[in-house]
C-alpha cells in the first residue's frame, strides 16, 4: 500500500460516480445499476496504482472484466405494409411474415400456424436503430386458402428463455361465378338457367344483358336461378351475364365475378306467305318468292312440280335477319307440254327440328308469240331473180290465226306469189310467203298478223331485194404505139361495187407509173401504149360483197386493146465490100411495124437515092426475098 482504484468502460474513458455507475470507498467493487447493451456489452479495465513503487514501469497493473448483456426483447411480428393483423386474397404472390427480434441471446426460431402446423422460415440480418436486430422471415409463393391461420413467431434466447408473437393471416377468397357458354332452346319454349358460384359466403346473383340493363325475367338471387316462361328469337345469338357478388369482400374490385351464357334459339322451319294461285303467260319465266324463317338454317330446300318441269332453277339466300330467308324458284320459258296448261308447285323446307312445306297452283295461258326465225331487226335480204320465202310462224294456246298483210303490198293478183300453211307441232302455226322470182320492186316491209282469244301479235319483216353488180365495156379499142388511152368499164347493181382491171396475162393490174386506176368509176388510163406489153384483150371485174348469194357478187368484162406500130427500118450494121462476079450474096433488112409491112428491094436511080427501081427478078438470078417474124420485128 498504498493502492489506488480506477475503473474504465469499453471505450477507455475513465468511469465515474453517476445515475449509471456506483463505487466503493476503496473503489476496488464497480455496480452497473441499469446495465445497457450499447454502452456496457463487452466489458471494462480496473487499473490498480501505488505511486511509491521506485521502478515506474510497475507502479500500475490492468485486469479486464468482460460484461455480457444479454436483450431477450421481441420486437415485433408483422407483414410489411400492415398491421400485426392481414387480410389478403388468395393467388397473391411471395407473401412475407416478418419476426423481428432484438437480443443478444437468440440462438434460434420457429414460425407455427394455428399452433400445430411447422413453418419453415430464413433468418436475416437486419440493420436497424438497435443492433443485434435479426428478422426470422416467412414467405408464401402463392396464397391458398388453407394458409388461413395464427401464425406464431418463437424465438428460443440461451439462457433467457423462448420469447413469441402472433398475427392472424386472413385468406379471402372472392367470388367465381360459372355457366354452361352455351345454351340451345327451341323458341316458344320455357328455359331455366342457374348459376353457381364458389368463394366465401355471402354471394347475391344478377342477370343482365351485355350491356348492363336488367333482364325482364324471374330472378333468385340467392340460388342465381332464371327463369324463362316462354323464349323468343329477336336478332343473332342472345349473350346474358350473370353477376355473383360478395358484399362482404373487403377488396371489392375483386368482389364481383361474371360469367356469361350463348343462347340460340332454334326455330322449326316457317313459311310467312299464303299458297294464292298463280296465273302466267307461255313462254315467260315465273319467279316464286317466299320468305321462310328457320334457324339454323334449313339444311334441305326441294322445290317440285307436277308434271316435271325441268327448265327451273333455284336460289337461297339470308335477308333481312339471321333466321328470315329469301326462297327464289325460278320456272323459265313456261310452257304447254302434252296438253297440260297448268302445274303444282311445292317447297318443302327441312332442318334439323322440323320440317315445313308451301305448294301453289300454276296456270298458263298462251297468247301469241312469234318464233320465227328473224334478227332483231327483222331484216331478211334477198337476190333479184332468186326464188324467196318469208317464214311467219306463232306459238299461242289455242293455236293462233295466222296472216300475211299482202293486200297492201298488192300482191294479191300476183301470179308468182303463193301462200303455205302448216303447222310445225301443237299450238304452232306457220304460214310462208313464197315468191318464185323477185324483183327490185318487192323490196320492202311485209307484216304478219297472228291472234287468238288471249291476245294479238305481229311480225315485222323487211325484205331488202339486192340487185347483183354486172358489168360491160362498149366495144374494143385501138391506139397507136406512145400514145395515151383510156379503157372504161361500166357496171349496174346495188352499191357498193368495185372496179379491177386484169391484163392479157390475166394478171391484176395495180396503180403504177405506166397505168392510173379509179377503183370507184371503172376507167383504166394507160399513160404510153406499147405494143408488146398492152396489145391484146384486158379484162374488167366488179365485185359487191354484200351481195348475200356468193355466187353473184361480182361479173366481168372484156375488150380488145388494138396498139398499132407504123413501119420503121430498123439501123443494122452495113459493111461494104467487092466481091466476085458469081458470088452468093445476101442482103439483110430488119424492119418493125404493127400490122406487118410489106417490104421490098429496090436500087436507087440516082446518087441522090432520090428514086428507086424495083429490082426485077429476070435481071438477080437466085434473088430470094424472105420475112422472119420476130415480135413485131
């Protein structure tokens, strides 16, 4: 001794006398009256020192004393973003439970449901204004609603004892309404429908349309059932919605569920229109209309008649609705076949709940109608000369009159115009106008005049007369070899006619330098007349190929082309020579001309060459004159 005391906390700062700490007189004894973790946990240094000691390094001595404080406090037990107490939904997703503890002491923890079921949790650090936080973590992937339950958090402390808390986990389950998405019901008919729902009590049921409005029909809204006393078709499919609703979700944007049905209605097939008789005239076509509303659609549609009629057709096709259908039947060309002027007509609609069936009477009547065969325009074109028959042939019931107007084209007394009757099959009558040999005079209109009780008809016809082109050349022609003619070709007949010249070849003669044609009027200009090239017969064709009868659209003819070419002595080499006295000698003169010339020998008399002596015979013995005709030469 003597020995003085001092204390020191965990930080080094020397401990003195406070609310916090207490020492005894000797101050070798230090109380912690309210030991606190953050300030106490880990321990403090005593320094014992006697400042007589002669060696300083040893006049102090340090002795540590550790402190451990031990914080068993459960913080709290919670889901984040909640109180202690949570209700959620079921299907939400990575649900977390969260125990929070403090302490120093937590060696482990446990998480139980309802107090029997184990948990598996994860331990955590978790940095927060105390130390020694740790969080013991629950999450739930996906929310059932058997995770109903109290769950407890227990935390186990070494030596301190198990410390836990709880938080109820409410699991609603909202309400999911269900139907059959389909419905089929005949319509007129009564229909019930219920729907079912699942998820927590209570659920009221609503019936509406689709877009919202009510629905005027008996509605349980605790069992969800509809009631339909009598169904009826309005437009398309009849789509309903069922509400289910659970007034008591706490979530309400969840609290209502839908479910929606398909209605079709069927309907057996209908038809709309009375079976009222029909009357029509022979040869026109009978359009049937009928409008049948079925649903679905008819699969079979067979129209008939009695007898067969088979000139018909038919169409199908939807109007005004899904379920009214338009049914065409179509009787072309109606006509009397062995005696029968009327039919039976039936449509036999058939689906798949029912059948329906219409038939009507038909009668035809026949006034007059012309069959004879005429273009539109009544044109019949004929050949002056040829022999003609104007055909006038009417179908009609009863068989119609039939005549030819003839007292106004006064034919009346023509001995070469004849009337025939017949009659081609029943209710037709044929009656033809022959002529044996027409003229230009019998062009004109002609009319046929058929009648009987159900009406009057007249047939139009125009008879146009052609007359054929003919053609002639006056007489022959002659010209002089250079100089300019003019061939002409004349021509009768209905117009339009057109000229061709063809040369004494027979070949046809085209415009050019040596020749000027007028295809309208007929004249061939030959510009310079030679001899070799244009003396001979050249011949004129006129054609008109309107002309119905082939075999007169043209004609032709002929004319002698006549080119004179006066004589002329053509210059030939002349060698001149002595010879002996009884020498053969031939003399040679080439000369040309057209007709031939007559040529003779002579000597002239003089040395003007101005006269000329014949050469007699006696005097030349074997004087031999001779022509070799070459061409013109």
């Amino acid at each position: 001794p003597p020995i003085k005391f001092e204390w020191y906390d965990k930080r080094g700062r020397l401990i003195n006398e406070s609310d916090h700490y207490r020492v005894n007189g000797s101050g070798d004894a230090l109380v912690i009256l309210s030991a606190l973790y953050g300030r106490d946990h880990g321990g403090v240094m005593c320094k014992a020192t006697n400042s007589d000691i002669v060696n300083a390094t040893q006049r102090a001595s340090w002795a540590p004393a550790n402190v451990n404080v031990l914080v068993p406090t459960i913080l709290d037990v919670s889901v984040p973003g909640s109180g202690q107490d949570v209700t959620m939904l079921v299907g939400s997703r990575n649900v977390s439970l969260i125990c929070a503890f403090h302490g120093t002491s937590i060696v482990t923890g446990a998480w139980t449901r309802d107090g029997d079921v184990t948990v598996a949790g994860t331990w955590r650090e978790r940095r927060g204004p105390r130390p020694l936080s740790v969080e013991y973590g629950l999450v739930i992937s996906v929310l059932r609603a058997s995770d109903k339950g109290i769950y407890t958090c227990t935390a186990v402390g070494y030596g301190v004892g198990n410390f836990s808390r709880s938080l109820y986990l409410n699991v609603q389950v909202p309400p999911k309404a269900s139907l059959p998405t389909a419905v089929t019901v005949i319509e007129n008919t009564a229909l019930t429908l219920r729907c079912n729902a699942t998820g927590d009590q209570p659920i009221l049921f609503d019936w509406m349309t689709t877009d919202g409005r009510p629905l005027p029909f008996s509605v349980d809204r605790q069992s969800g059932e509809l009631r339909m006393a009598s169904v009826q078709y309005t437009s398309g499919k009849l789509t309903l919605v069922c509400h289910a609703t659970n007034p008591d979700l706490a979530n309400m944007s969840v609290g209502t569920s839908t479910a929606a049905v398909v209605i079709t209605v069927f309907i057996i097939p209908t038809f709309q229109d009375q079976q009222v008789p029909v009357v029509t005239a022979e040869g026109s076509d009978v359009v049937l209309t009928l409008e049948l509303k079925a649903n679905p659609s008819p699969h079979s549609v067979v129209w008939s008649t009695d007898p067969l009629f088979a000139g018909r057709d038919s169409a199908f096709s939807a109007q005004t609705s899904a379920v009214t259908h338009r049914l065409t039947f179509t009787m072309h060309n109606v006509s009397v076949r062995a005696g029968n002027t009327s039919y039976t007509v039936r449509c036999k609609a058939v689906n798949q709940y029912g059948s329906s069936e219409w038939q009507t009477r038909l009668a035809v009547y026949a006034p007059p109608v012309a069959l004879s065969d005429y273009d539109s325009s009544g044109n019949v074109s004929h050949v002056a000369g040829d022999r003609a028959t104007l055909v006038c042939e009417f179908r009609g019931v009863p068989t119609p009159n039939v005549t030819w107007s003839i007292t106004a084209a006064n034919l009346t007394n023509r001995p070469d115009v004849s009337q025939l009757q017949n009659s081609s099959s029943p209710y037709t009558q044929r009656l033809s106008l022959v002529f044996l040999s027409l003229s230009k005079g019998d062009h004109g209109y002609y009319m046929c005049n058929a009648s009987n009780a159900y009406g009057h008809s007249t047939q139009l016809v125009h008879l146009s007369v052609q007359e054929p082109p003919r053609a002639w050349i006056s007489g022959n022609v002659t010209v002089t070899e250079g100089s300019p003619t003019r061939l002409q070709c004349e021509a009768t007949g209905d117009p339009p006619i057109t000229f061709e010249w063809y040369d004494k070849h027979g070949q046809l003669i085209n415009e050019s330098n040596v020749y000027r044609m007028n295809g309208l009027n007929g004249t061939l200009d030959i510009v310079s007349a030679r001899f070799d090239r244009d003396d001979g017969k050249f011949m004129c064709r006129v054609r008109n190929d309107e002309i119905v009868n082939a075999s007169r659209r043209q004609s032709q003819a002929s004319a002698f082309l006549s080119v004179y070419v006066p004589p002329s002595i053509l210059p030939f080499p002349v060698q001149v020579r002595s010879i002996p006295v009884g020498t053969f000698l031939t003399l040679q003169c080439v000369f040309r001309g057209n007709p031939a010339p007559d040529v003779t020998w002579c000597r002239p008399a003089d040395a003007q060459r101005r006269l000329c002596l014949p050469l007699p015979d006696r005097n030349c013995t074997g004087l031999n004159v001779t022509k070799h005709a070459r061409s013109v030469v």
